[in-house]
C-alpha cells in the first residue's frame, strides 16, 4: 500500500497547494518544541492554512484549476475530444500532462484533520486486478480503476441526503437502487467556458460549456491526471479523483463517455457551492506509479 504521506502529496498536486495534516504539524511542533523562539518565528510568519473539509474538495478543485498549467492543456484536450467525437486516448499528442509536474511553490495552504478525511476501512488497493466481469454503480458501466490504489475519502454521514448515493459497503458487480454513477474527474469550469460549443445547448445566460468534467472510464481519465514525483520515496505517480455523480445534473457528451455538471455563468459562490454538493462528491484518492 502506498504510504499516507504521498496521498498529502497527492493533495497537493490536485489542489496546486501546500497540503498538509494537523496530525502531521504536532509531529512537526514536537521537533522544535525546546526552541519556543524559532517555533514562534515560524509561526508567526505564515498565514494561518485553511482546514479542508470533505464538502469543500470540488470547490477547491475548481479554484486550483484557475491556476493550474496542467488543467489549462486539460481545457485544450476536452475540447478536441468533444469537438471531434474521439475519445482522449486516440490522440497521441495527449500526453503533453506527463511532462508537466506540479507547478512549483505555491503561497496556497490547506490542511486536513487525517482522522476526518481518510476511511482507511474503505482502502482499496487495484495494483494487480484485472476485472474479468462487467460492474455497475448507479446503473452505468462501472470501470473499475484497476493498476490503482485507493484511498478512501471519509464521506459516511457526511450530507444530509444520507448514504445512499453511495450504495451499500459490500458490493457484488449490480447496483443497488438509488445509488450514483462512478466518474474520475478530469478538468472543470471557468477556464473552460466555450469548451464544447456546438456539442451542448447552453440554456438563456449560459456560456457553452462552463461547468464540472468527469468521465466513467478511468482509462480516458488517465489522459488528464496529474503528475508528480513524491518526496518521501522519489518515485512518480498519477493522481486522479474518484466521485459519484448525481445523474439528476449529468449532462452525456461523446456517446456518453464525458460527464458535464452544467455550472450557469454568473452563479455565486453559495449557489455553486449547493449545486456541487447535491451533483458531484469525491469519494476516493486514486494513485498509480508510473
């Protein structure tokens, strides 16, 4: 099982931020604790990070993407896949992300209670299936991400709607009622309005296009993961997020291969923020060494 310290990592690249835990900051504050000034220094001279809930990760996401030079080849990708009705995996000039690390030092800061984020009980480690039967989740063909490992997102009793959406903790390859399609994210929003123009009929106020990107297949979504080299063990991973899409705000494209939450232009924060809870919810931390 890949080590907790490089799912932070992880974060961190999908956020384009500093990610780190409070768990990990007391074990840092135990180091120094015999050196109260320097302790205080440090302290004092960095802004005070940001607790990450759960609810808050496609938020963050989307905001990340406005900064992101992978996310902004991701924008170019989506489109010449929508507009040409191949899929990403056709195109082997697609694979310019691989170069790409993750942008540098950022001022960006979240940190995350571990014992809140992480469900290590619904850990999941892909690395050596192959499937050999077709899953369903939420009704939709379920591409499981094989080659992968996952951690679990803590999501149980998390909304109010209860847990349904996830289907139930001991899985067979049917769905159950009420439950959600399974999709990997790939790339979002503001910086991708007029992505699929002439390919989704945008509604009076609507840019074409603007709103949240996913797909179900984990293998066209590999073509839009990000990449990083982990410090703790110097290896190179691809990290991808894996939600549950409510189908009540899916949109289809490309013979149904591409998911879109339709985000209205000029819809505020607190309405976005309602909107991407009731439509979109990351469940699991997808790694693959490469």
């Amino acid at each position: 099982m890949i080590d907790r310290e490089v799912a932070l990592e992880a974060l961190s690249v999908v956020f384009n931020a500093n990610v780190t835990s409070v768990q990990k900051q007391r074990l840092q504050a135990s180091f120094v604790q015999d050196d109260l000034s320097v302790r205080h220094h440090a302290t004092s001279a960095a802004a005070a990070p940001q607790l990450l809930s759960v609810k808050q990760l496609i938020p963050t996401l989307l905001d990340a993407d406005e900064t992101s030079k992978v996310s902004r080849s991701n924008y170019t990708c989506i489109k010449s896949v929508l507009q040409s009705g191949r899929l990403a995996s056709d195109f082997s000039t697609l694979d310019l992300q691989d170069a790409i690390e993750i942008e540098g030092p950022t001022e960006k800061c979240h940190t995350i209670d571990e014992d809140e984020f992480f469900d290590p009980q619904f850990d999941y480690d892909f690395t050596h299936l192959k499937d050999t039967e077709t899953y369903y989740r939420g009704g939709e063909v379920y591409e499981r991400p094989c080659g992968w490992t996952r951690f679990a997102i803590k999501v149980l009793d998390k909304y109010p709607d209860g847990n349904t959406w996830l289907g139930k903790s001991w899985r067979s390859t049917q769905s159950v009622p009420g439950e959600w399609p399974v999709s990997y994210h790939g790339t979002s929003q503001k910086g991708a309005e007029g992505i699929i123009e002439g390919h989704y009929e945008a509604g009076s106020g609507q840019v074409y296009g603007r709103g949240i990107y996913s797909t179900p297949l984990i293998s066209e979504a590999i073509y839009y993961a990000k990449t990083f080299t982990s410090k703790k063990n110097g290896k190179k991973y691809k990290v991808i997020l894996q939600n549950r899409i409510n189908p009540q705000y899916r949109e289809k494209h490309n013979y149904d291969k591409y998911w879109l939450v339709p985000v209205p232009n000029g819809t505020s924060d607190e309405e976005e923020q309602k909107l991407v809870e009731r439509a979109i919810r990351p469940y699991g931390l997808l790694l693959k060494e490469v």
